[in-house]
C-alpha cells in the first residue's frame, strides 16, 4: 500500500481529487496535513476520495502554514465529513493524550512518528491502526517491535536553485524494499516535493519539470528526471521558459520511448504544448500526478 504524504496546498488537494477515481483504492491511501485555515477545499477533497473507496489519514495537529500557532478546533470542523483515518503527530508519549481528549482511541487512528522512537512512545504505539515512521530517523529495533508500521522517507533533492538540477538524480528503492520488513503495511514518501515547507517559492530564473520512473535496470529502484529550460539570469519569461522545459520533456519521450509510463500526470503536461502558459503551482501538480500515478502502477504489478 502506498501512502503518499501531501500537504493541504490547493494543488495538492486538487490533484488527489483529479486521481480519485483513476487509481484501485487497495494501492493508495494518502496522508494529508491540513495547511490553510479554509478548510473547504480539504473537506472536499476527502469526500470525493472516500466517494472512490479511498480512506486518508488526516493529521488533525498540524503545525504549519496557517497552524503554526496552534490548530485548536480543526478536528471538531473536519470530523462529520466523509471516512477518514484521524492521524496525530508525535514526538513523544505525552504527545499521544490529545487523542483523548477527542475522544478517539489508538485502535482507530494513526500515529506519524515526527523523530525517534524512545521505549515510552513504543509502548504507547502497540494498539495504534498504524504507525508511519521514517525508517532513518528511528532504531531498526523500534520499528521491529511495533505493529503496522508504514515506512517513509524524504527522498527528493530538493535544490535551492532549478539550475543546480542535473538531469536525473537518484529517488528511492523503498517501493522496493519495504516488504522485506513483515511488520509494514506500507511505504510513503513526499512524491516530488520535499518534506521542507515553504509557503511560496522565489522568481524562477529556471523553469524545471521533473518526471519520475522506475529503472528496470537497476533493479526496479526509482530516479526523477529534470528538465530544465535556458537561463538567462532574469526571472522574466516564465512562459518561454516552461515552454523550453517542456520541449525537452517531448523530445526525450520521443527518444525513450518506454522509459516513463503512460499517466494522466503525464499527458496533461504534453497537452500543454502550445497552448498558454497555465503557470508553475499546476505544472507541479501534473508531476506530482505522475509521480503519484507511477507508484501506485509499481505497487499494483507486484
């Protein structure tokens, strides 16, 4: 099972809503931290996956964008909307009480382990539905030891500048490994976005569209693609940037044929062509559709 990390940023959720539908519910169950205080286009969002058999894990005490002083009555607002697994951030034992005082159990939420796993927190995290942990960051015993554990990672080389991208770099093998573990439920990862929230990105001096795949070659172990466009030290131009980037992505496909699979993600971005500019936030969402998309492929054909 694939459990995709997203955050409530309006392409996000817009992507999730435009896959629901597209992709076996048995294969993918995103997890989505709520970011901006209107809350309508998240409770949409989770209505149209549960509509589709999908049911997110929501984290109800999200600590960025607008929460970041608090996110004090986001559950009370969310929790009559369609299915969705209530999920709570820790770092600690301590940090797992606020499920009680909304009045839900361990046995029907998940728990996103936000650092390391000390005995008190393992204890505490036995009756948990499921339990996300970023396998780097937590001693293998721990994760031995718990039950219904959904590995994640940060995979992503996120780079302060497009210009700094080579064209492919190295994603992750975990879609590959973590069956290996017989406690894990599952694998996750941040898809082409970084674990790192920004609210905004700065000018773009380079346009960079980057496409995932899965290497046969190397044993089925995933890489992303970057595309980049020309750089003319200005962030002027967008338009003719993306295009330049997109010229790219076209030509290489037409070279490789086979090397990405056939998404929707995908074909979105090279219906593009020659038709306006429609602007970076739904040029990420296309990748980020196709990212999306290839894994859940993978984790069907095993």
């Amino acid at each position: 099972m694939y459990y995709p990390i997203l955050r409530g940023k309006q392409f996000e959720l817009i992507a999730l809503r435009e896959l629901a539908g597209h992709i076996q519910s048995d294969v993918i169950r995103p997890v989505i931290e709520p970011v901006r205080g209107n809350l309508t286009p998240l409770i949409k969002t989770v209505e149209v996956l549960s509509e589709s058999g999908i049911v997110p894990l929501v984290i109800i005490n999200p600590a960025i964008g607008d929460f970041a002083k608090g996110s004090e009555g986001l559950f009370e607002l969310i929790k009559t909307t369609a299915k969705f697994t209530p999920c709570i951030k820790a770092k600690n034992a301590e940090d797992l009480s606020l499920l009680a005082k909304f009045g839900l159990s361990l046995s029907d939420s998940a728990v996103f382990i936000e650092s390391g796993i000390d005995k008190a927190l393992l204890d505490q995290l036995q009756e948990a539905s499921c339990v996300l942990v970023n396998k780097d960051r937590a001693h293998s015993g721990a994760i031995s030891r718990l039950k219904n554990v959904v590995l994640f990672g940060d995979f992503f080389e996120k780079k302060v500048r497009n210009a700094d991208y080579k064209e492919k770099s190295f994603y992750s093998s975990l879609h590959t490994e973590w069956r290996t573990y017989k406690n894990a439920i599952g694998f996750g990862d941040y898809t082409i976005l970084s674990e790192e929230y920004s609210e905004a990105g700065g000018p773009a001096y380079v346009v960079t569209i980057h496409l995932s795949y899965v290497d046969d070659d190397e044993f089925d172990a995933m890489y992303v693609r970057h595309f980049s466009s020309f750089n003319d030290d200005s962030p002027a131009n967008p338009g003719g940037k993306f295009k330049s980037a997109l010229d790219k992505v076209s030509d290489y496909i037409v070279e490789n044929p086979g090397v990405f699979i056939e998404t929707r993600g995908l074909n979105e971005l090279l219906s593009l062509r020659g038709n306006p500019f429609p602007g970076l936030g739904q040029v990420k969402k296309y990748s980020m559709k196709h990212h999306i998309e290839t894994t859940c492929e993978f984790v069907r054909g095993e």
